[in-house]
C-alpha cells in the first residue's frame, strides 16, 4: 500500500494565506492539506459558516495524490467583512482547523508595520536582598530591550506604587556597540515603617 493509499485525517501542509486580486476588490483565502479519504471542507467568519453565494465562492482542487488546495474566494470586499476566518476540514478519521485574521486600516493611517528589536529579556534576573541591617529590602533585576521597555513591579497582582515607605529608581542606558538596545536597572526600596 503506497503513501496515496494511506488513510490518514486532514493535516495542514499550508495554513491559510491571504492575497488581493482585482485592486483589492477580491480577496483569495488559501490553503493547502493532506487528507484521505477527502475531507468536508467549511469556512467561517466568527462563528457564521459561509456558502457559495454572488460573494462567495468555496474551491477545493486535488493537486496530487490527497493532496488538496482549498480557497475562499470573496468578491465586492468590504471593510465590513474584516474579522477572523476559519477553515475546517474534517474526515472519518479525524478533523482540523485554522484561522486568519481580516484587518483593514485606511489608506491614509499609518499601519502598525513589525519592527526589529530585542524583546525584553532578563540580563540580571529580579532578586531581592537586606540592607541597613535588615531595615530596608532592595529588589533589583536589569533589562535588556529595544525600544525602551516600559517597567512595572507588582506586589500580589497590584502594582507597586511610589511613597513614603517605597522608592523606584529606573536608570537607562543606551548600550555601547547595540543599537538602540537599552538596559535599565530598576531598584525597588521599600523603608521601615518606624
């Protein structure tokens, strides 16, 4: 019995991608997967399942051996039809699912492009220790990020506020060698109450 004989559930071989047609007036929903027997094939927008109408159009086409590519075709788009997509493809032996997001931003708003940078990480992992005789506890941990991160400290899911008793200390540095990578220390006192 060779692999296109093999009986086996739908699987993934391309999740679903997205591509404009028609200057954006068309949007092509596509994916790919393995599956046999073929699979039942239904697409969703939230939780409403989708059906051949002068909108839409549903396409699965046998490409190789249980190997199928699947595509939703919508016409006429419409900042309306933004919203989470779903495919799943479901057999006797087994059922899966995927999802992509629909967005629109108009033209003339800046889009919220992926920047590179260094997602914060721990150089000196949070400790805390006692100093003045154990009159004052000093928690400290340095931060490697790019942009700048932003610093909370929370004491059980509150966060942790400047005062009398409690003093912050956040210093930054801009490191020598990396591009706008900083690294702050963040010092945490927190005074007697006597």
């Amino acid at each position: 019995m060779g692999v296109a004989d093999d009986e086996v559930a739908p699987t993934f071989t391309k999740k679903p991608t997205l591509r404009e047609e028609d200057d954006g007036n068309k949007l092509v929903f596509e994916c790919q997967l393995v599956t046999n027997p073929k699979a039942a094939i239904q697409w969703y927008r939230g939780d409403v399942a989708l059906h051949d109408d002068q909108r839409t159009k549903v396409t699965t086409k046998e490409i190789g051996p249980n190997k199928y590519n699947i595509t939703l075709e919508l016409n006429d788009v419409f900042e309306t039809d933004a919203g989470m997509y779903k495919v799943t493809a479901k057999n006797k032996f087994g059922e899966v699912s995927a999802s992509i997001n629909l967005n629109f931003s108009p033209a003339d708003q800046p889009h919220d492009y992926q920047t590179d940078g260094i997602p914060p990480t721990f150089a000196k992992k949070p400790s805390i220790r006692q100093e003045d005789e154990g009159r004052r506890l000093l928690f400290e941990c340095r931060i490697l990020a790019d942009p700048k991160p932003t610093v909370y400290w929370y004491h059980d899911n509150d966060p942790v506020k400047e005062s009398s008793r409690c003093k912050m200390k956040c210093p930054s540095q801009l490191l020598t060698g990396k591009p706008e990578a900083w690294q702050e220390t963040l010092r945490v006192e927190i005074l007697p109450i006597f």
